[in-house]
C-alpha cells in the first residue's frame, strides 16, 4: 500500500469524452521509493491518466494531488524527431532549458550513455534514445517518475537491463517511479504494486495478488499470470548491444 503521504493522488478521476467515460472513478498514488506499474489494455485509459496526473488534462470528476514536495520528471510514451535535423544528444538534453554542462553529463552517465553525448539523435537505437530521454527527465532532479512505455522500442535483454537501471536509481535517490506498460513478462518482476485498469481500476495490489485475480485473467488470459510472474537471476549486465559486460555486484531477481 501507498505511504501516507504521497507524491501524487488521484481520487475518483474521471474523464468523459462524447458522451461516454474514458476514465470513470480511478483512485491512485505514488510514494517516495515505490515503483508502481500502471497496466491495461489498449484503449483503457492509461496514457489518459497519464495526463490527468500531470495538469495535462482536467478531470470532470475527483481531484488530483501533488504532495507539497513533489517534483516530477516525464518520459512520454512517443517522441518524434526530424532525422535531417542534426540535433545531438547534448542539445537535446538542453532543449527546455538551460544545465550546467556537469549536471548534464552526470545525468547520462547514470543511465549509462555518457558516451553519446556528442552523437546525433537520429542514429541512437531504440535503448540508446530511452536512456536519453531518462536522463533528460533526471535533470529536473525529480522525486517522483513517470514512465509512459519506458521499454518501446527496446529488445528484450534491453528491457531487463532498463528495468534494473530504474530500479537503481529508486534505491540511490528515493524517488517514487509509475510506470506505463503493456508488457507483462518483465514488469512485474520490476514493481512493487500493480494498478490494472480498464476505464476503472480493474483490480490492484502486489504483482502475485494481481495476477490472481479474475479480472486481470478475464483481460489479458488464463497463460499470462505464469509469464507474468516468471523470473530468473541475473548474474552479469548486459551492455547496450547485449553483450555480457561484467558481472553483476549481487544477483537480482529479474523477469527474463
């Protein structure tokens, strides 16, 4: 369960779009230090939310709250570049604002493309530009994250390793993480608390109860609490072209 003073919270949020409900009665929070997984299926509302959660979007029903000390860094879920701009990974770390050159590098560096820096946007892969864009959300030197789709584009070791990476940075900074996802094999294994929602909140609690429940089977299937759950222990990282880098300073439970 949520801590009793959380970064955000939603209460009975509703969104009505042409007569009918997109988002009807949701209730979540986020604390310092939880990774919370917000899940659905397509059309369910989650980037909706999303908005709602930021000031993007005003609800027509219930209350959004920002904890007094809350501050948020974003990663949306699509990000468009013109690939003849010949924009670099350092001009787009400073696009919204000026940062100390420093703060900028240290930034990549945590999510581990310090190296990029002088490279251009449009030749990243699909790892490379999420761990940019991670870092870019760093800057703010946020408390709480939000990750809509943090892995699109991203193979499947490099989603195990950008999970960890997140994990990480939860238990360096604190911060409290809600995720966006539609991909259930890894992120369970990745979450503290699962929020499922199909327009309400369909179901909630801890990856184990939620994939019990009736509901979350009713939407994703009867096989999809055994992927879900499924885990294995990493003993070595994996560098961004899935090579075996080092071996990992304790081994950790991660989906694979």
């Amino acid at each position: 369960m949520p801590g009793a003073n959380p970064l955000i919270e939603a209460r009975g949020a509703g969104v009505r779009r042409g007569g009918r409900w997109i988002l009807h009665d949701v209730d979540l929070a986020v604390a310092a230090g939880e990774v919370v997984t917000l899940i659905g299926p397509n059309g369910a509302g989650k980037t909706t939310l999303v908005r709602v959660l930021l000031g993007l979007l005003k609800p027509d029903t219930g209350t959004v709250r920002r904890g007094a000390t809350a501050s948020i860094g974003y990663v949306p879920q699509r990000v468009h570049f013109d690939p003849t701009l010949p924009l670099t990974v350092e001009r787009l770390m400073i696009l919204t604002g000026r940062r100390p050159s420093e703060a900028v590098a240290e930034a990549l560096e945590e999510t581990a493309v310090g190296h990029l820096l002088g490279a251009r946007v449009s030749d990243l892969s699909g790892g490379e530009l999420q761990r940019v864009l991670l870092a870019r959300a760093l800057l703010r030197l946020p408390n709480l994250l939000i990750l809509d789709e943090p892995v699109q584009g991203v193979d499947h070791i490099g989603e195990a390793e950008l999970y960890r990476l997140i994990g990480g940075i939860v238990e360096r900074r604190g911060s409290g993480v809600l995720m966006v996802s539609h991909d259930l094999h890894i992120v369970m294994a990745a979450t503290d608390r699962v929020v499922c929602i199909n327009r309400h909140v369909c179901c909630t609690g801890a990856p184990e109860e939620v994939v019990g429940h009736e509901e979350f089977r009713r939407l994703f299937g009867p096989n999809a609490a055994a992927a879900a759950v499924y885990r294995h222990t990493h003993d070595h990282v994996h560098d961004l072209a899935g090579e075996v880098a080092r071996a990992h300073p304790r081994g950790s439970d991660v989906a694979g």
